[in-house]
C-alpha cells in the first residue's frame, strides 16, 4: 500500500495545479458591450484555406461561398471593406447590394502600373453598376507603407479616379504616412487612418493603455488635417500570436479591445473598420502567426466571442483540464 502513496498524492496535487489553472484560463471576464449590437464595418476577404491572394489574383472560391459569409455578417454589421475590385473580390459588392450592405470599395494599388488600371477600371465598373451600395472607393491600401510609390504618383492616380465618379474616394494608410505626404489628403476626400496598436513601434502598449493611443492617434489626423473627413480604416487586435512588448494576443484581449473601443466610438464621432470580420490563415506567411487571427469570427465561420456579456479565453477549459489530468496521471505512473 505504502507504494502507491507517493504517486497518488504527486497525482493530486498536479490535478489540483493543473484544474486550478484551466479555471483561471476558463473564468468568465466581463465586459462593455457593443452599442446596439453591431459594429460599423468589418473588413472581409472572400477565402477558404487553399484559395486566397497569395495564390494570385485570378484565385477562385466555391459557389455561394461570398454571400454565405455576408448573410452571416449581416447579424454583425451593415457595412463591410474590401480591398480589390478584380476577380472574386469584384464578387462581394453585387452580392453585399442584394443583402443591403454598404461596401468601402477597395481598389488595389501596387508599383504595376497597368495593374493598377486593371484594378480601377474593374472597381468603377461595378461601382457604375451598385453606387447605393457604395459607401466610397479606396483607392489603395497602405502603398506609402509599402514605399511602392510616391506621394504625388498615388495622389495623380487618386485624382484620375475622382474624375470618374462622383462617389467619394478614399485612401488608407497609417498616421506617419499621412503626415508625411499632405498632397494624399489633398487629393481625397476621405481620409482612413489604420490604428493597429499590436504593431505599434517601438513599443507597443498593453491592453489596459490601448484606448488612450487610439484616441491619440485620432486626435493628431484631426489636428493635422482639420478640413478632411478623418475614419478609421482598420482597427483590431489579434486572439492569437505572439507577444508583442505589452501586447499580448487572445480571445479574451481581442473581446476587450474591440468592445472598449466600439464602445467609445460614438463619444469620438469617428466611424470605424474593424480588422476583420473572418480569420485568414494564408496571413500567417506574410504578416507570422498573429496574422491569420483577426477576425471576429474563426475560419470556419464561427464567432469567437459575443458582443455582450463576459467572455472565457479558454470556453472548453473543462476539457483542457481534463486531459491535462489524464495525461498528469499516465506521466506520473510512467516515472514512479
């Protein structure tokens, strides 16, 4: 008997370890709700794990894949941000008009000149075509971050699209590139600033300081640019990846953020885009593991946490526990 006191009290005290910590990861942790239950606008991407951008720009999706999504956002938003205008993206807006979405009509912008035509007219096409749907046309996303053209080459570009369509027309970029390239502001007349605290540099702040860099953020385009409509163009935070200085990833801070800041956005008088409204896992290669985590709802089309009431970083932590125990107990009889 003696000989099976030892293991059965080292497999008791790991189980309540091992229980007590799964608790603290499952508990229940409240917070603000999202203001009448939807938020502004969500970025969306249609996507599966073997069909998306990288693959190229003729990429392909199944059948109803688009309007299946959107029929799911329409319980979150009524407005979605898209990012090109050719190809399946060129799919979303007729389908979002049909379901009554408002779409920031993207157009991609890159260093290919004849690319960037072949964007501009498929995006104005469309346009033509659903302009009550339209909410207005973004005419690249961050390309001055990219450094993929100049200040003036991108605001010429902006200019041409405005001649040909009396829909508002947009860019979108970080703040540091709008202050540096004031002929930008000049030429649109929407200006979307991404506030992306996660990727913050040098030091990105944690989730208790978040809200005050936000507003901070907004406060400087409005100072630099009093005359230009100022939006948020992407705003977010990621449920998993890694940390980043005080930033840290997960289902929890994601809820948090998201709900803090929607929740203040009216007291600011900004509307917004949150980053995004479906996970994408080809994003992991360009941007590493954080990339592929920030959506409201997971690849497979599921929502990671509601918009009111308390949020559990881990909901299944009884299962967790649970095979942590077991896989405790057959370590320990292995050892001992």
């Amino acid at each position: 008997m003696k000989y099976f006191v030892i293991p059965l009290g080292a497999f008791v005290l790991a189980a309540a370890a091992i229980t007590a910590f799964w608790f603290w990861q499952g508990r229940p942790v409240d917070i603000v709700a999202v203001p009448d239950g939807r938020f502004n606008c969500l970025s969306y991407v249609p996507t599966t794990p073997d069909n998306h951008p990288l693959v190229g720009p003729d990429y392909k999706v199944p059948d109803g894949l688009i309007e299946n999504d959107l029929k799911a956002l329409t319980t979150l938003t009524k407005c979605i941000r898209t990012y090109s205008s050719y190809g399946v993206q060129g799919e979303v807006l007729p389908v979002a008009a049909k379901l009554g979405i408002k779409v920031l009509l993207g157009v991609w912008i890159g260093e290919n000149e004849k690319r960037n035509q072949i964007e501009i007219d498929a995006a104005l096409k469309v346009a033509n075509q659903y302009p009550d749907a339209v909410r207005a046309i973004v005419v690249g996303n961050e390309v001055m971050l990219r450094r993929e053209m100049s200040g003036e080459r991108l605001a010429g570009i902006i200019r041409s699209v405005k001649a040909r369509t009396s829909l508002p027309v947009a860019y979108a970029d970080i703040y540091e590139f709008w202050r540096r390239n004031p002929v930008i502001a000049e030429a649109a007349d929407r200006l979307l600033v991404h506030v992306l605290p996660y990727w913050e540099d040098p030091t990105p702040v944690s989730i208790d300081d978040v809200q005050g860099l936000v507003r901070k953020v907004i406060d400087m385009m409005r100072a630099t640019f009093p005359d230009k409509v100022v939006e948020i163009g992407e705003i977010g935070w990621p449920s998993a990846g890694r940390t980043r200085g005080y930033a840290v990833p997960g289902r929890v801070n994601q809820a948090r953020f998201m709900r803090e800041f929607t929740a203040q956005a009216g007291a600011l008088g900004i509307h917004y885009n949150l980053i995004e409204a479906i996970d994408q896992p080809w994003k992991r290669a360009p941007e590493g593991t954080a990339g592929g985590y920030w959506g409201v709802l997971d690849a497979n089309r599921l929502p990671k946490f509601s918009l009111t009431g308390p949020v559990r970083e881990w909901p299944a932590w009884q299962a967790g526990a649970i095979f942590s125990v077991c896989l405790a107990g057959v370590f320990i009889g292995f050892v001992l």
